[in-house]
C-alpha cells in the first residue's frame, strides 16, 4: 500500500509536463559525479559543507523516502586509478544500475583545433589515449536517470567561457542543447554558483532523489533551468543591508555595514538566495558579509557583469530616486522613533494619583 505522502497512487515517478510516469520507483541508484570539465573542484568542496541536508545523511541513508544511493565523485572517493573509472565505463555501456550524473566544470569544445585535448579523464583501454570529458558526457548523459550541473561553470560555462577564452568552454545546456531531456524525461538540473550554495545543491538532489524514489513530481525549473524555488527572488530582497538600500544609506568603503550598491554590487537584479539562506549552517551570504554581488549564479556571467568593481550602471539611476525619498523618509522616522524611544508619560513615578483627580 502506497504511504500517505506518495505523489502518485500507482508508485510511479511523475513526468510534471505530460503527467506520465516517467519510470518505476527506484530502490538504489547511483550518483557519478564527474568534475573533469574545467573548473576548480570547488563545487564537491563547497557540497561537503552542506547540512539542510547533508551528503553524509543522503549516502549513508539517514533520510527516509529516497533511494539507497551511492555516490561515487572523484575527490571523495577512496577508489583511485582504473578501480575508479571502471564505474563510469560499466555505466557508459549501459551495464550499472540507475543513474544521476553530475557534471562538474566548464564543457570545452574539443572540435575547435587540430590536435589535442582541453579535459580528459581516464585513458580508452585499447588506444591508451586520454578520454575527452566531452566523450564521457555523450556516452553517460543517454544513460543517465537524471543529469545535473553543479556550479557555474558547468551550468553556464562560467569564468572559462568568457569572451576569447581559446577552450570555447559552453555550459551543459548549450553542450546537449536546452531541450535536452533525460531517458525519464528530465530536463538538464542546472545549480548555479561559484561555487554552489552547499545546501542548494544537496536540497535540490535530495528533490531529485524523492522524485525517484516516486514521492515527488518532477522537478520545477525556470528558464535558466535552475531549481524555481531556489532560484526565484533576487539577493537583494533577502539582503541584510536591505533597509539601508531602502533609506538610501549607501557607504563607498569596505568594512561599513551600510549598503555597498556604489562598491558594485548587482544583488538587486541578481536570482539567488544566498542573502536569505546564508552560506554555511545559515551564517554569511555575499553582500550580509560585506562582499558586493557579482552575479555568479546568472546565465550572463562574468562578462555581463564585468569590471566587477564598478557601480553597475542600471542602479546610478535607481540609486539616485531612492536618495531622494529614502533620506526624506529616514529623517522622519528619527522624529517617531525618538518618541517611540521614551515611555509614555503615565509611567511616571510622581503622576497625579487618582485621588488627586
Ligand atoms: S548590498 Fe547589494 S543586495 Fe544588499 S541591499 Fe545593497 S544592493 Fe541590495
Ligand atoms: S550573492 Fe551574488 S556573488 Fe554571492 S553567490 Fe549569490 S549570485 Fe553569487
């Protein structure tokens, strides 16, 4: 008998769009993580440090409703060499169980010169020759249950796809083309960040995990094809320096603990949640500490956002009608706030007695 919880009465995983299952409920699955794009491996570091949920409590089964999981990521895992690889070759021909891939860093484009490699991993048994990362994406990516990029750079392309980088690094979507959709019918999951929030990451795997565990429909995405919950409102509207935005304190130093929109922060047009989820354990957050929002979990970064210490354009204007206002404002709640600041004038201890009335 179906738990009260389940999504769909016939224990199937649901297709949001079609409203058809999309496969059998999974018992066990796999999460191959490969960070051999271009990156920094900053992505797994940042995840170790997740705790809403953590990845101790995904593998080791601490959460009831998901699939028993194994993950197997190269900067975690106490396989080394071909004893590693061998899990993404077996996958690759279609030979393990049900799969997550993960990709990690930046997708270069190996069709771009006449010899050589931008990104490998591991070596073809045969010819002894490097295996582009690009190949084990078009090998594991048909396989896969679901496919995630994890980070920026994976996501969008990140700091290697800037203007005139010769590697023609792209992002997974333009990579596998944004309708791209998984053998279940997923769309590509993209998580954004450099690197990624911890927890975005391991909340938005462990939706995924419920989908296939067939407690949970089919992930919501937005256009950017980043989890929509996560992804919905801007740093700005969860900033801790929002209410010196709003009465038009702005400070042109580091180290104030007024607004730092002048010292070129864009969290005001900016769809990420860090303001209001922290870093780490609920603690931190770009602008809350003090460091200006460069827009890392946006489709157009860094170029749309570069030279990253500037004023952003679009809010000289805005910066100047909220002045205007804000400081009018903030002078008059000095008036009602002073007087919120005194007890009201029966709290005396030489009032009139009632008597005296
Ligand atoms: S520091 Fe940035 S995100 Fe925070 S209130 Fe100012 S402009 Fe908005
Ligand atoms: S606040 Fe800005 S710079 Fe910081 S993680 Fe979010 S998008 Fe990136």
């Amino acid at each position: 008998m179906n738990e009260p919880n389940m999504i769909s009465p016939e224990n199937t995983v649901l297709n949001r769009e079609s409203n058809a299952p999309a496969s059998q409920p999974l018992e066990e699955i796999d999460i191959l993580w490969l960070t051999a794009g271009l990156g920094c491996d900053g992505d797994t570091i940042a995840m170790t440090g997740a705790s809403l949920p953590s990845i101790e409590d995904i593998v080791l089964g601490a959460i009831p409703g998901i699939p028993k999981v194994t993950l197997r990521s190269p900067v975690l895992a106490s396989e080394s060499g071909e004893d590693f690889v061998r899990h993404f070759r077996r996958a690759a021909e279609g030979k393990s169980k049900d799969f997550i891939l993960v990709i990690e860093g930046s997708i270069p484009n190996e069709n771009n010169k006449a010899e050589g490699y931008w990104a490998a991993f591991g070596v073809d048994e045969i010819s002894g020759q490097p295996i582009s990362t690009c190949e084990w994406i078009d090998r594991l990516a048909p396989q896969a249950w679901a496919v995630i990029a994890a980070g920026t750079c994976a996501t969008y392309g990140g700091i290697h796809a800037m203007e005139g980088n010769p590697t023609g690094c792209m992002g997974l979507a333009d990579y596998l083309g944004w309708g791209w959709r998984s053998r279940v019918g997923i769309p590509i999951i993209n998580v954004p960040g450099c690197p990624i929030q911890p927890d975005n990451f391991t909340e938005t795997l462990l939706y995924v995990l419920r989908n296939a565990a067939g407690r949970a429909p089919q992930i919501p995405l937005d256009d950017g094809l980043r989890p929509s919950w996560l992804f919905g409102e801007t740093v700005h509207e969860g900033c801790d320096r929002g209410g010196y935005y709003e009465q038009g304190d702005f400070t042109d130093f580091y180290g104030s603990r007024r607004c730092i929109v002048k010292l070129g922060c864009w969290g005001p047009v900016v769809n990420c949640n860090v303001g209001k989820r922290g870093w780490m354990g609920g603690i931190g957050g770009c602008p809350n500490v003090g460091g200006i929002c460069i827009g890392c979990t946006m489709p157009g970064f860094p170029d749309k956002f570069m030279p990253f210490m500037n004023q952003p354009p679009g809010s000289l204007l805005s910066t100047n009608a909220v002045m205007t206002y804000g400081r009018t404002i903030h002078a008059l709640r000095r008036f009602t706030q002073g007087s919120l600041n005194k007890e009201p004038e029966w709290r005396k201890r030489d009032r009139p007695r009632l008597t005296d009335i």
